[in-house]
C-alpha cells in the first residue's frame, strides 16, 4: 500500500521546508497524492468485485479507516489547489503535517484496515455523493483552521491578549491529548476497536490512572504543558514570520476554503444526507448526534460568514470563529462516532 | 442622523428583529442547545441520563441537574416550547431581515449603470490609468474590442473630450443571499406541515398477517385507509456470518377488499400507496410463533421428482417417489453446535434457522439430522433424495416505519432553492466597470475603474488582460 510512501514523503516534505527545495517538495507531495489516489482506486475496484454491487456503489468510504484515507486524500489535494493558485509553499508546512498526523494514527491506533461488508443501510448511490462532499468540506475546513491558527499566530503579540492565550491553549490542547494517546498507545500495545479503545484504554497512563498520584502528576504536566505552549508561543510567530506569508493572504484562504467548503457541506453533507435518510429510515431529519453536530458545525460556519460579510469582522475575532469550527468539525466527524450514539454509527466499526 | 431621533418603539423592535447580532445570538443558542440535546439522551431511558449526568457532575450534583434540566425539557429539548421558540424567532429574524434589506438591493440591481465622472472612476479600489497613442476617436474601437475580449458588454457615451463606457455582470447574482434565506423558511414551513398533517408510526407486521393501521410514538393507533399485508420476509447474509447482506419483505397492498399494488421493500427502497410510505427498518421473531409455523421443503427423489410440502411443527410426511416419510421433530431458529457436541440454539433471530427430521422408511427408523436452511449440503439424504429447506414460513414479523409527509416536498424544494442560492452567493459576483478615454494632445488617456461585491482579485485579472489587449494592440499598429 501507498500510505507508507505517502507518510514519507510529508517527513520528507518537513525535512525540505527550510530549504529551497520547494520544488521537490512539492514533486514528492504530487507523487504521494498520485500513489494514493491509485491506492484509492484498487481498493475501490477491490471493494466492487468483492460485493458485486457495481462500481459506484462500493466507493471505499465506509468505516473510520478508509473515510480517514480519503479525507488526507482531499487534504493534500486542497492543499495542491492553494500552492498552485497563490504560488506559495509555507502552508505546505502546516498542512501536511495534519496529513501525516492523521496516516500515522490510521496506522498506530486499531482501525480496522480490512474491507468490511455493508450493512443495509449503506447500499444506496447517495452513499459517494453524501460521503465524498462531506470530505470535500471536511478538507476544506482544516484548511481554514491551519490558515486561521497561523493567523493568530502571526497577529497576536502580547501573551495577555485573549486571542493569544485562545490559540496557544488550542493547540496546546490539540498537542496534549495527542502526546497522552500516544502514550497509551505506547504502553497498552493495543490494537482494538477505536471505541473499546476510548472505553478502556483512553487516558489511563495519564489523567485516567487507576493510581491518584499518576493522575495528579498528569494533570500537573499537562497544566504545565499549556504554560509552556503560552508561554514560548511566539517563537512560533518568529518562525512563520521567516516564511513568505502575509496575514491579509492568510485570512483569505481562511475566507475561501470556508466559502468552497460550506456549501459543499450544506449540500452533501445536510441535503443529501437528508434525502438519504428519507429513503433509508424514513425521516429526513431525526435531531441524531451527527445531525445535530452537523448543524452545529454549520451554524458555526454560517456564524463566521455573517460576521464576515455583514458585521464586518475581520482579522482575529474571525480566525477564532473558523478555528473553533473546525473543532466542531472533529466532533461531528470522530466524536460522535465514538463517543455518542445514533443512527449514524458506522464509521465506527 | 435626525432619523435616529424619530426612531419609535416599533422602529426598535423592527431593527433589533431584522439585526443581524439576533441571528448570531441564535445561532449561538441553537448550537449551545443542541450540544446539550446530544449529551442527553432524547425520549431515552431517565436513569441514563441520571448516570451520564453523574458521570459529568459527580453525585452530588447529578440530582439536581437531572431535575433541573427535566424541568426545562432536555430530555425531549427539540420539542420542548423553548427550542420551537428559537425557531420561531430564527423565522421571524430571517424574513424582517430579507424585506429590511430588499428594497436597498433591488435598487441596485435594477439602476441602470451610467457614465462616472474621471474624479470618480480614479476612486475605485480596482483601476488603472495609462495613455495610448491616437485621438480618442481611433482608439475607441480597440478598447471596445479588449472590452468584449475580457468579457464585458459595455455601454457607450460620447463626451466632450472623448467617450466613457460602463458595463455590469451579474447583477441578479445580489439575490443568491435572498434565495438560500427563503430556502430555509421553506424547510421550516414543509418541516411544520409534515408535522402537522403528517404522521410518523411503527408496525410490525407478522408473515402472513393483514393490518389496517400502525403505531405512534405515544401509542395512537393510526389509520391508513387501506389494508397492508406482508406475504413474506427474507434475510440473506454474508458468507457464513450473521451480518445481514439485506432483507426483504414482500408487501401486498389491498383498497376495498382488492388488490391494488405489491412490492418488496428493502432498506433503501420504500412503497408509497396514496401518501403513505412503507420503509424496511427491523425485523425479528414473532413471540411464542416458533412452533406455529409453516415450513416450505422442497422434496427432490433420486430420478429427479420435486415435489412441494408445508408441513408443520410435529407433522409428517412421505418423500414422494421414495418409499421413506418424515417427521419433523425440533426447530431451532439459529442453530450452534457447542463445545461438548450438543445444538444449542444462540440468537433469537432467524440466524441459522435449522429443522430437526428423523427419516423412517417401512416404519424403522433411519436417520435422523438437522436440516439447515444457509447450508444446501445439509439437505441431502443418505439414499441419495433430498429435503431442501427453503423457507418456515410466518414466525418472523417485519418492521416497518410508516409515515406519511406531505410537506416533504416542500422541504425538497427548499433544499434546491438552497443549493442554487448558496451556488449564486458564493461563486458568482457582480462587477461593475467603468472605463473613461479622454484627449490628451494626440494621445488618448485612458481610465479603467472597477469594482465588485465578491472575489476582486478576478475582477484584477480582468482589468489586467484588458489592459495587456490594448497594449498588445499598440504593438501591432506600429
């Protein structure tokens, strides 16, 4: 398989950012795009003659494993579109790390890699219309969130400065629960369904350890983890600043993923998910976790558009609102999946 | 500003409901709401959500919380008076905002675009100035000519000292905003008429059994008008296990006593009759029906002689063309063979549905096994017939959703409505160009301003390939 190609040629990619490089950086992404998408297409061919259900209906998009495959996938993809269009590589250097961050959990945590069946429910043409447009925007707003934090990070210069203190304490965040599952990772060796993971497994080397002191020593070192993301955050801004990229281009990529990203949404996410749920269950809107975490998300976006156009926010404020939509986006995507229950529980198998 | 003074009641409350920040306020709430609807189990279980609030707030508080938002209707918040209320007033906001602002739009797309002053078209944030050789009068042509080239179908004035032009695109693309707005009033409005007029019921439905009427939610016995009857259900499987591939019912539906229509249904292809649909959404065993049955066998003699029986549970019957009968002893609906040799049955769905016969022939006993109906290799006999297992017919019901929504077509077309405006709001603009060509001693002075609601670095390239065609043009004439 590709992803392991694909997997170095984004290390690879870090390695070359402060280099001149950039040229073969972007070959190398290119060819990790290409080896994916072949990748993409046999197993889609593989799904197909396995269910024998036709091509267009055993798109490879059905549980958490290949919907994360697809969602690097649109990422890069993304990705590519922007260093083509503004002719600049620096966001490579954000982007492709969430790529290689998302490869290397598919490949460390138990997801399950195999070719599951389908259930009933699944076996309908909206499947690749609803699933391909949501990952479209899904893509389209992790961009928007790697544009609007390197924005904070670029426009914030006090540390007491509530937007200062909101970015560093997210992505200090964002950084403490991935170094905590790795180290359950680490110590557990475990291999098992994402939601027995989070059942059994979760937190227990740190804030969940069956030994209180462990606990406490955890919750001291993650507090102190924050102080110190808040308090070197700057040299992050030292370094971006060494890039070629200028705060007004990153609030208009903010702006134009999240304008590519939310009617795609509205429309294979909430609209054709509906229609599918009229056909599938009978209701087109049943107010299940991912439903409601969808409108979330949507009313979040939605939220970010209005401030932008009519109110006239600009700059900060709105960076903070496309950020925390993103979040919003993870729930709907993994949270829900894995924490809450509902009708759309598939992905977790 | 003396319009602020005069400003009455009624004034307020107008702007405070057309305002923008009430419908950032509820969006706000919706989604703060909502993330509580999701934590909380909706019409679920109270004592779940007694343990899910322990789980969150610890003992102590979980009481009080639990009541406090059971009081407040958390439970069942997207039918509780408040959340409907944020509904209402998201309504409210969204069409005393479209009429607010209509009439200003409207204006603007229906002016007719003029001439501008050079002092004006030097102002515009998009623009260029430079001179090209020849009097106005020649070098008309081209800049009509680039114009057309980038795009623009412009208006054209003669003035004292040269000419001006004036060109807009898309101007009805200002309504994008408008239609998504009214696309989701027109989701509301189809959402409250499938409420109101519409109905949403379970039943499930026994092989072989007639029903004339389902079940709400809360227990209402709904009618339909006609009489719905489930010939038969069938689920296949994947391979050996026990994920079902699909299942299928087979619905005949009956108006006066006739006949009217018959469709088997699965999963993603429901039946309609007269505004009611049918989906697949479960199925299961009938309680105390595993020995009321019928089974469907299929008996093939050795030269090849098949014969169909329904027996029941403790019948007999002969092999035709052979001289051997049967009695059908036991059944199991998902038959496993444990560790210590014994058939057990582990489900009580029909997973492995297995019938126990013990074969005589010439009144000894000869044979007995279980016959499987997912394993064809079971059917065959020691003297070389068989019993094919094909079916044991009405101990399985049929889940079925039943509802009926006249608004849902409402909703659809408001969905379209959204799609498209969402497509006009984002990917299309309307910009406006002007362009003045002034005399300057033989020379011409040409000025290009423009301007756009949405994506100015398109309109950039635009004034920029205008600007390269005229240049271009230049070179040509020398």
């Amino acid at each position: 398989m590709a992803y392991i190609t694909a997997m170095m040629t984004y290390i690879a990619y870090l390695a070359f950012r402060k280099s001149q490089i950039g040229i073969m950086a972007t070959t190398i992404t290119v060819a990790g795009l290409v080896s994916q998408t072949f990748a993409i297409i046999l197993r889609w061919k593989e799904f197909a003659d396995l269910s024998g259900m036709g091509f267009l209906r055993s798109a490879p998009m059905t549980n958490l494993y290949e919907s994360l495959v697809f969602f690097v996938w649109c990422l890069i993809l993304g990705y590519l579109i922007i260093e083509f269009r503004f002719k600049n590589r620096s966001f490579g250097a954000f982007v492709t790390p969430i790529a290689g961050l998302v490869l290397a959990f598919i490949d460390l945590s138990g997801v399950s890699k195999d070719i599951q069946p389908l259930v009933p429910a699944l076996k309908s043409n909206w499947l690749l219309a609803h699933v391909t447009m949501s990952f479209i925007a899904y893509a389209a707003f992790s961009l928007s969130f790697s544009t609007g934090i390197m924005y904070l990070i670029l426009r914030t210069e006090k540390r007491t400065e509530p937007s200062y203190i909101f970015w560093t304490v997210t992505l200090g965040l964002f950084a403490l629960l991935l170094v905590s599952m790795g180290l359950d990772f680490l110590t557990f060796h475990v291999r098992v369904r994402p939601e027995i993971f989070i059942h059994n497994y979760l937190f227990r080397t740190s804030f969940l350890h069956p030994s209180a002191a462990v606990k406490i020593v955890s919750y001291i070192l993650g507090a102190a983890g924050l102080l110190i993301v808040w308090r070197y955050g700057y040299l992050l801004r030292t370094v971006l600043t060494k890039f070629n990229v200028t705060p007004d281009m990153l609030d208009e990529v903010t702006y134009k993923s999240i304008a590519v990203g939310f009617p795609i949404f509205t429309l294979g996410g909430l609209i054709f998910g509906a229609i599918w749920a009229d056909q599938a269950w009978g209701v087109y809107w049943s107010w299940d976790p991912k439903e409601t975490w969808s409108l979330i998300t949507w009313l979040i976006y939605a939220f970010y558009l209005h401030a932008r156009m009519i109110r006239g926010w600009r700059g900060k404020k709105v960076a903070i609102v496309a950020v925390v939509g993103f979040t919003a986006v993870i729930f709907t995507y993994l949270g829900v999946n894995l924490l809450l229950s509902g009708l759309h529980s598939y992905g977790s198998q | 500003m003396e319009q602020e003074k005069k400003k009455t009641i009624a004034d307020k409350i107008w702007d405070f409901l057309a305002s923008v920040k009430l419908a950032i306020v509820i969006f706000a709430l919706i989604a703060i709401t909502s993330i509580i609807g999701t934590i909380l189990e909706q019409r679920g279980d109270p004592a779940n959500n007694l343990q899910i609030l322990t789980r969150l707030f610890g003992e102590s508080l979980a009481p009080t919380l639990f009541s406090i938002s059971e009081k407040l209707g958390f439970m069942d918040m997207y039918h509780s008076w408040w959340f409907t209320g944020f509904l209402v007033l998201f309504s409210v906001n969204l069409i005393i905002c479209s009429i607010d602002r209509l009439p200003r739009i409207w204006k603007l797309i229906h002016e007719p675009i003029g001439p501008l002053p050079a002092e004006k078209i030097r102002k515009f944030a998009v623009g260029k100035e430079f001179t090209i050789r020849g009097k106005p009068d020649s070098a008309k042509d081209s800049v009509v000519f680039a114009l057309r080239k980038a795009g623009f179908h412009a208006g054209e004035v003669k003035e004292e000292q040269g000419y001006s032009f004036f060109a807009q695109q898309g101007k009805y693309s200002r309504l994008g905003v408008f239609i998504t707005h009214f696309s989701i009033l027109f989701i509301l409005i189809g959402a409250l008429i499938g409420i109101r007029f519409g109905f949403k019921a379970h039943l499930n439905l026994p092989e072989g059994a007639v029903s004339a009427a389902a079940f709400s939610g809360n227990g209402r016995e709904i009618r339909f008008g006609f009489e719905i009857r489930c010939d038969t259900f069938h689920v296949d499987f994947y391979g050996n296990s026990d994920m079902p591939k699909e299942y299928r019912s087979w619905l005949t539906v009956f108006k006066n006593g006739r006949e009217v229509l018959r469709k088997s249904i699965t999963v993603n292809d429901p039946l309609t009759y007269e505004g009611i649909t049918f989906y697949q959404s479960s199925y299961g065993i009938v309680p105390g029906s595993l020995n009321q049955g019928i089974f469907i066998f299929n008996t093939v003699s050795k030269d090849g002689k098949s014969t169909t029986i329904n027996p029941r549970l403790g019948d007999s019957f002969d092999i035709p063309g052979t001289g051997i009968s049967a009695k059908i002893i036991d059944f199991s609906p998902a038959l496993r063979v444990d560790e210590h040799g014994h058939a057990v049955t582990y489900a009580n769905q029909m997973n492995n549905p297995a019938v126990l016969i013990e074969f005589s022939e010439s009144g000894k006993n000869t044979f007995s096994g279980w016959l499987l109906k997912r394993h064809p290799e079971t059917w065959q006999l020691p003297n070389g017939s068989r019993v094919e297992f094909l079916d044991y017919w009405g101990v399985e019901f049929t889940g079925l959703q039943v509802r009926k929504d006249p608004g849902v077509w409402i909703v659809y077309f408001g969905c379209i409505a959204m799609s498209i405006g969402l497509f006009i709001a984002f990917f299309m603009s309307h910009p406006r160009l002007w362009v003045t060509l002034v005399e300057e001693k033989n020379t011409t002075r040409v000025m290009i301003g423009a301007t756009t609601n949405k994506n100015r670095s398109a309109l950039e390239r635009r004034v920029d390939k205008i600007v390269s065609i005229l240049g271009k043009q230049q070179e040509g004439d020398k």
